[in-house]
C-alpha cells in the first residue's frame, strides 16, 4: 500500500492520493506521521523498519512529495 503526501513549508499534511482533507502536522525527524485512513480522523502511525520514506522536492511549491509504503 502507498499513501501519498504533500508536506508544505508549515508541515501541514493534504493527502493527494486519496482525497483526505488537510490533516494535522506531522514530524518527520521523529518518524511519525499522522493519517487514518478510514475515517477521516487522526491518529498516529509510527514509521517501522518494513516502512520505506521517500521524497521528491518540488521547486515551484518548496514542498516535498512522501511516499510512504506499507508491507501488509
């Protein structure tokens, strides 16, 4: 599974992928992000080892696009 994010200058979360409205801040230097899934709410799904973060700069915006992939 792949969830895609926007993460802008101020750290807020749009989830592209799926829809979502904009969602709380999220700290990638402590490997957390925050997103469900099924319900439109927050909670709090910490980054394992089987979880891979990439990000790709995007010039224009000065935001980054994460990837992140789930092994389920």
């Amino acid at each position: 599974m792949e969830l895609s994010f926007w993460i802008g200058e101020d750290s807020v979360i749009n989830c592209d992928s799926l829809s979502l409205p904009s969602l709380n801040t999220v700290d990638i230097f402590d490997r957390t992000i925050i997103t469900d899934l099924y319900h439109l709410q927050c909670r709090i799904i910490e980054l394992d080892s089987y979880c891979e973060l990439l990000s790709e700069d995007i010039e224009e915006t000065n935001a980054k696009l994460v990837s992140i992939y789930f092994q389920i």
